[in-house]
C-alpha cells in the first residue's frame, strides 16, 4: 500500500510513499489539467485530449501507458492499462473516497485517512504498475481539485 501527502497546505502537488520511503512527487499544473511525476529513471506526464475532452492518458518516453475516459456528469472514469480494464469511481456521491473495480469486482480504493485531511492511502494491487496507481490518484486528486474550486468560487 502507499500513502501520500500533500507538499504544503496549500498544495496540489503530493509526495508518494511506500512504507517510509519516498518514491514519487506528483505535481498539478496550476493552468491546465496535467501534471507530472518522477518514477525511478523516468519522467511520467498526465494529460487531458483537450480543453473539453474527458480523455486522459499517462505518457513517458512518448508513448501512451495508461488511458482514461471520464464519464460525463459523474466522477467515475474508465481506465485502460497493460494489466487490464478497470472502473475506478466515487465510493459515494458524498464522500472524497474513490474504488477501483475490475469485472464488477472492487479491487483497490484512493481514500482520505479521515474526513478532515488531504493525507490519503492508496490501496490497489500489485498486478497494478506504480506508473498506472499513480496516474489513478492523480485522477483522483484532479477531482478533488475539481470541487475544491468549484465551491471556493
């Protein structure tokens, strides 16, 4: 399982652990729907088709790794990797919790340690590539941010 914290109260950017030791800093891009992080020896880039696409793909090295498909009007998207098809979606319409499901089958869950802290477990298994549970929480995250603006505004 990894966990992650935000960098600063303030941020959207997340340092990623396993156990104790660090393996990933995800960074939002403040203007556009992307980001980045580093794993291992390679630098990871998530990006939305454009501007009113609900198409996301992680890339490294100029290939597609992971693809993405948001589901209009709910949080939920459709996620293709190498290991397979997945739904990965809100627990609730409530709650910041989010599953992830394989074959009908919940297979891993994104969710907050507690209802007032942006420190988070993610818990999916090991069949998943860290690259491809990265960009889920970085999906997850995006939506966070989603709702964060939408009710500061």
């Amino acid at each position: 399982m990894l966990y992650a914290v935000p960098k600063s109260i303030f941020s959207w950017g997340y340092e990623v652990y396993h156990e104790n030791t660090p393996i990933a800093v995800i960074d939002m891009d403040w203007l556009t729907e992307g980001g980045s992080f580093d794993y291992g020896r390679s630098t990871y880039y998530a990006r939305k088709a454009g501007f009113l696409s609900g198409s996301f793909s992680l890339e490294c090295n100029g290939n597609v790794i992971v693809h993405a498909q948001k589901t209009p009007l709910i949080r939920r998207f459709e996620v293709q990797d190498g290991s397979g098809n997945y739904l990965l979606s809100a627990a609730s319409p409530l709650t910041r919790k989010f599953i992830l499901e394989q074959n009908s089958h919940v297979v891993g869950q994104i969710a907050p340690h507690h209802p007032f802290t942006r420190k988070c477990a993610i818990d999916l298994p090991e069949f998943i590539s860290i690259p491809s549970g990265l960009f889920m929480f970085w999906l997850v995250l995006l939506l966070w941010r989603r709702t964060e603006r939408a009710s500061a505004g």
